[in-house]
C-alpha cells in the first residue's frame, strides 16, 4: 500500500502488512535515519501495537509527524 502524507517533510509511505503483522515500511523524504529506525522499530509488529505507539506524536509545531503519519496509514488499512 502506497499513503501520501499530509503535513510533514516526508511525502508518501510503502507499507506491506500481512496478517496483521508490519512486514515493511518505507517513508520517501524525510529525516532519512528517523525514519530508517522507526521502520526497522515497526518491522514484525502487529498494526494495532504500532497505531497505539505512534498515534497523536507531533513533530515540533505541527500537529503532525511522520509517525503519527504512519499510525494514520495503519488505520486506513485496518478499514479494509
């Protein structure tokens, strides 16, 4: 799955999931080793385990992150 962000310096997420667990994720743009540790952190995690972690996290003044981004990424996935 492909998810565009919104608010933030990254762009888009990949994100592959299957059976409930994070096989992988990919952020383009970006703080590039932020965001290469919270994918490697998220990898063999279940989806429900991550949205609660990484939902609501703001990044400076913005009312949003690129894990918060994510959390709202894995939402969108659970809706399917």
């Amino acid at each position: 799955m492909k998810y565009q962000t919104h608010g933030t310096c990254s762009t888009a997420i990949d994100i592959e999931v299957s059976g409930g667990i994070i096989e992988s994720v990919q952020f383009t743009g970006g703080c590039n080793g932020n965001l290469k540790g919270i994918c490697s952190l998220v990898r063999g995690m279940k989806v429900e385990d991550a949205i609660s972690k990484l939902k609501g996290i703001q990044c400076g003044m913005k009312s949003t992150s690129c894990p918060d981004q994510l959390a709202k990424a894995l939402e969108s996935l659970q809706s399917y």
